[in-house]
C-alpha cells in the first residue's frame, strides 16, 4: 500500500470526522431540500442531487478509514508526557497526539524524543 498521510490512529480519526461532519451534512441537507421540494421540483432535484453526492462521498471515506485501518501499527509511549500513540508502523517520526513534540522511532520501535526534555526542578 502506498504512504498514507496519517501519524497515528488519532490523527487519522480527527481528519476523517471532518469530512464525515461535511459530507453527511451535504446528504443531509439533500434530504431536508427533497421535503421541501414538493413545492419545487427544481429544489426537489438539488435535494437528490446532494444526498447522492454526499452519501457516494460518505461512503468512499468509509472505504477510506477501512483501507487504513488495515496498515500495520503499534503503540508508542510519548518520552514527554507518556501518552500511548497507536502509531503506523512505517513511520519513523510523529508529532505526539497530546503533547505535540517531536518522538522519533527506533527500526525497533521504541520511542526517542527529538527535543530537548525541559527539567522542571531548575
């Protein structure tokens, strides 16, 4: 499979709500322009016209997230802050999902910070 654009599960998760929020709103709204459309059979083709498209684009982003959620991952421990990032398995960089730093991984898969780790007791 080729490169994806996502780091981690998180962040594959996040931009994906966004198109799901913008295409099941289209099909929404194609299903609210049907209801008023039997006044206007114009409105009433726009209505179906917009519910087709945004429910075709739904569903090639669920193909999308089903496709990805294959690839390989595994979980790295943030070196910052400690949190768990499901991270795909060909990366070798991440901005971790809570704290935002840079967290290189090792071919073995371990986590190593790629800032400087800032000592709180200065």
């Amino acid at each position: 499979m080729s490169e994806q654009k996502f780091d981690t599960v998180r962040d594959l998760e996040k931009r994906n709500s966004k198109w799901f929020k913008t295409w099941g709103s289209v099909a929404l709204g194609g299903i609210l322009l049907i209801f008023v459309g039997f006044v206007s059979s114009i409105i009433m083709l726009l209505g179906f016209a917009a519910l087709i498209v945004g429910a075709v684009l739904l569903f090639v982003g669920m193909l999308r997230v089903i496709q990805l959620s294959k690839e390989p991952m595994r979980g790295i421990y943030c070196p910052y802050c400690a949190s768990k990032n499901e991270v795909f398995i060909t990366k070798r960089e991440i901005p971790c999902d809570i704290c935002g730093r840079k967290i290189g991984i090792t071919p073995h898969g371990e986590a190593i910070p790629l800032e400087p780790i800032e000592d709180d007791e200065d």
